[in-house]
C-alpha cells in the first residue's frame, strides 16, 4: 500500500462544506456501483454485525486481516 496521509481521507472532510459535493458524488457512485459485483468484502465478522449482514446477504464478512505482527499500510 503506497503511503497515506489520512488526513485526506474522505469522511476527514464530511464537515468541510468545500468538500461535501464530492463525497456524495463518491457515494451515491459506490451505491449504484454495488449491484455490478458478485459479492462485496467486509472487513468484519458476523458475530459483530449480524443485523447489517442481515440486511446485506451479498456482503462477505472476511474478519480483519492479521498482519503476524508486522506493520500494514501506513497507519
């Protein structure tokens, strides 16, 4: 993963009003996207969230990934 600056990161902004146009223009993008995959990857497990995997059977709960104990991402 290149390095981030998680200050950019979108909902850093959802109260920046420069910037609120563009996050729901990524959403509503990502919604209307959804239905075009086989199934959508959750960073999650059922037993934490089982009403939203309820509501969403096309979404793969994988549980988080572990990183043996080494640094991932830049975070």
């Amino acid at each position: 993963m290149p390095p981030t600056d998680t200050a950019e990161f979108s909902w850093n902004h959802a109260g920046d009003p420069k910037g609120q146009p563009a996050i729901t223009r990524l959403i509503l993008r990502n919604n209307t996207a959804t239905h075009l995959a086989e199934a959508i990857v959750c960073n999650s497990f059922e037993e934490l969230e089982p009403g939203a995997f309820a509501l969403a059977p096309g979404v793969l709960p994988i549980r988080p990934l572990g990183s043996g104990g080494k640094p991932v991402g830049s975070f």
